[in-house]
C-alpha cells in the first residue's frame, strides 16, 4: 500500500551545481522516514502560479529528516521551483511509484545518461558497492559524483566516447543489479549491449509524461511486451528491461 501523501515541506537550501541544474532540499521526513531508491515526488511549484500543474521529479538523495531533488530548469514550473528560497513552503505529494527491487548485501552496476543519472546517489548510499558509469554530450551534463567512471560526446571531461563503451563483460558479471537511467535512446543502445545471459539483471528508471502522478489519467504508460501498458507514475517508474517493449516505446517518443 502507498504510504504517500500531501506535506507542507519547507525548503533547506538551493544550489546551482550545472548551468541550468539546480538542487533543491526540503525538510520532511514524512517524506524521507518512508522513501525508497528510485521513487519520486510531485512539487507544486508555486500556489499563486495557474496554471501550472505539479512537476514530478526523483529523489536525489535523504538528507537527515529531509530529501534533496535536482532537476533541469526546462519550463515555467522548474523556473519556479528554482526560484524557492530556505524557509519557503511548498506542497509536496510522494514518496510516490515503484523503485528499484535492491536485494540484501547488493553489488550494483549503475549506467547513467547525463540528467538520468539524478536519483542515483539515494540508490549508491542505499546498497553495499556501487560502480557508476556516467555518458554525458560535455562537461556541463554531468552531475558530480565521488568516485564515477565518465565519458563525454565531445570529450571535455573523462574519456571521449558513447556510455555504452564503458559497459564490459566484467561489469556485468560482477553486479547483482544494473541500474539504467536516461534519455530513451541511450537506454535502449545500452540495452542492445548487454548479452541476453545478463538481461534479467537489468532495471530501467522510465520517464514519461505524467499528469496526476498516482494512476488516475493514464498519461504516462509504457508499453510492454506481454501487451498493452503499465503506469509509470504507480507500477514504475523503475521496470525490469525484459518486461519493456523497447520498439514501441521508442516509436511513441513517450
């Protein structure tokens, strides 16, 4: 049962980290004392604004009795939650949707695509080893890790090159769990990597266009192979990359 539900939460701190990627804490733990890895809120960015509906984004990390997101500035409702200030009040409804399915004393192989890879720290503090392998377009998409493995498009920061060319045999073999999160298209190149022996491994953080956020308008449904499609907002976002029906979801540009 979903212990989600509305919060008053107040703001901790603000922060650019990237040109155009700020992150914002909030003090909450009705929020932090139930959340798990790869979960999600929805942020009413201003009561006054309208209309602007809420904006769903993942939870970076816990911070104490409280929870960190970071997120891109891309429209009115991020440009507003950007301009929150410490001791400002927001509404916030979560922890909502499905996370990752982290096994006891896991070892987890973690593939991000630039923004995609937000949320990731909350699963790395939350399992006993972690690799992070990071595909960015340039330095300015790369979120600041402690200890990852990089590769830009343009090569400004770490090796020049694709993630994909960082994913190797040993990796996967190693790993209980691999963690996928990004852009549709690298996700799916990521996946076409992968030999099918270590398939079953895999999880994909999805993203979708999304309205209510708890199942009600069906907005954000991806499609998967045994047919028809299951809510991202309330059975994922994170599925399993065998449950996904990769074609489809990429021609429909959800």
């Amino acid at each position: 049962m979903s212990t989600a539900r509305d919060f008053d939460c107040q703001v901790t701190y603000v922060e650019q980290v990237l040109p155009g990627v700020v992150k914002v804490a909030f003090d909450c733990s009705g929020i932090s004392s139930s959340a798990a890895p790869g979960q999600f809120v929805q942020i009413e960015p201003s009561a006054d604004v309208f209309p602007v509906t809420r904006r769903p984004i993942t939870i970076n990390r816990l911070t104490g009795s409280g929870f960190e997101l970071l997120f891109d500035v891309v429209g009115r409702g991020t440009e507003l939650m950007a301009r929150m200030q410490p001791g400002d009040i927001a509404r916030v409804l979560g922890p909502l949707g499905s996370g990752w399915k982290i096994p006891l004393q896991s070892n987890c192989l973690l593939i991000g695509g630039g923004l995609g890879a937000a949320g990731f720290q909350f699963l790395i503090d939350s399992v006993d080893s972690a690799r992070v392998l990071i595909g960015a377009s340039g330095l300015e998409r790369v979120i600041p890790f402690g200890a990852c493995h990089v590769v830009t498009e343009d090569g400004s920061v770490g090796e020049k090159g694709l993630v994909t060319s960082l994913v190797t045999e040993k990796y996967l073999a190693e790993a209980d769990v691999i963690a996928v999160c990004g852009p549709v298209a690298m996700m799916e190149a990521v996946w076409g990597v992968i030999p099918e022996k270590y398939r079953g491994k895999v999880q994909i953080s999805t993203e979708s266009r999304m309205g209510c956020g708890w199942g009600v308008c069906d907005g954000c449904s991806i499609p998967m192979l045994e047919g028809g499609y299951r809510k991202c907002c309330t059975e994922g976002p994170v599925f399993y990359g065998t449950e996904i029906d990769w074609k489809r979801w990429k021609e429909a540009g959800l």
